[in-house]
C-alpha cells in the first residue's frame, strides 16, 4: 500500500500536507476496492428471467 509510506511521512514531519497525501492515498484505494466489489455483483445476475416468466 502506498498509504503506508504517506503515513510515514506524516509521522516523520507532522505536516499537515503529508497527512492529506496520505488520506487521499487510503480514499483512491478504497474507491479501486469499491468499483471491484461493484462488478462482481452485476456479473451476470441480472436478465435471468425474461419479463413474464417465471421461475
């Protein structure tokens, strides 16, 4: 993880800017997790059934 250098940065300095590098880090990669775990749930679910028919 990227994050974990930022952290460490931001502990070295203190820097309040190290501290947001590192939070956007985190906020990118947690968006990366949520668009996979969002396309593994449409993976073909859907249109199973036609409308009218049932199953």
């Amino acid at each position: 993880m990227k994050g974990i250098n930022y952290w460490e940065q931001f502990m070295a300095t203190g820097k309040i800017e190290d501290f947001l590098a590192y939070k956007d880090a985190v906020r990118q990669e947690e968006g990366e997790v949520m668009e996979t775990s969002e396309e593994d749930l449409d993976a073909g679910g859907h249109g199973s059934y036609r409308d009218g028919i049932k199953g």
